[in-house]
C-alpha cells in the first residue's frame, strides 16, 4: 500500500470510530428522550385523572399540572425529537457515504494488488531473460571481427 493509501484508511478508520460515538450518543439521547416522554404521559395522565369530590378546591389548584406547562413541555418534547430524527437522518447520510468511500478504497487496493503482481511477474521475466546464457555464435561474422575473417581466409 502507498503512503496515500495508509492516510486514506487512516482517515477512514477516524470517522468510522467518530461514527460509532456519534451514534452512542444518539442512542443515549434517545433514551433520555424516551423516558422524559413516559413521564410527560404519566403527567397527562394524572391530569385527565377525575379528582376526587371530598377534596377542597383549593386542593385541586394547587396540586393539578398546568396544562400550559403541559403544553410546554410537550412542545420541548417534540422539538427534541425533530432534532433527533434529523441527526438520525444525517447519520444514516454519512454512513452510506462511508460506505461508497470504503467501496472506492477496497477497489482501489484491488488495482493496485493486480498492478503489482502484474510488475512482479515482468520483474521475474526480466530477471530470467537476463540470466539466460547467449547462445554463442559458430562463426563470427564480418561486422564483429573484420580482421580475423580476413585472415582466417588465407589461411
């Protein structure tokens, strides 16, 4: 692997590990927000409750919930969980573009391994033909001993 390579898997293994503490969080949020909506429920349910006829009216106003907090409350509730859901969205983006990066990486480190074993084999040709004896020449030809043919005739 190049040096490009080792930074690139580098990087991804980065924002694979920011990934997955992303997404703890996420769960961690999750669950605060699903307990804070079982006890906006038990709120609202306690408020739809009918109270009991003996107690004084005085009773019933100050301890009944107030439904503009109520309202309130709800509507934190809701915004919490738009921002979850569009964190979960944006999330579920990252992941496919994490996805389509690795893809890229593991195609990319598929050419490479084919190119070098491709390099590796010229090499091993190369190296063969290289040490392969020359087959020596019966008879020398003119180009390659002038003289030596002059004489070799006259003799």
């Amino acid at each position: 692997m190049t040096a490009h390579d080792n930074q690139e898997a580098a990087h991804l293994e980065k924002l694979r590990a920011q990934l997955s503490t992303d997404m703890e969080a996420m769960q961690e949020k999750e669950a605060s927000l699903r307990e804070y909506e079982q006890r906006l429920r038990l709120l609202v349910d306690h408020a739809q409750q009918p109270q009991p006829q003996h107690a004084p009216a005085q009773y019933l106003v100050t301890n009944a919930p107030d439904t503009r907090a109520i309202e309130a409350e709800w509507e934190k509730y809701n915004r919490a969980h738009a921002l979850l859901e569009a964190a979960r969205r944006g999330l579920a983006d990252d992941r496919l573009a994490l996805k389509d990066r690795e893809e890229k990486v593991q195609a990319r480190e598929t050419e490479v391994a084919r190119r070098e074993a491709w390099i590796k084999v010229r090499e091993q040709e190369l190296a063969a033909a290289a040490v392969a004896p020359v087959p020596a020449k019966t008879r020398r030809s003119f180009a390659s001993a002038p003289l030596r043919h002059l004489f070799s005739r006259q003799s």
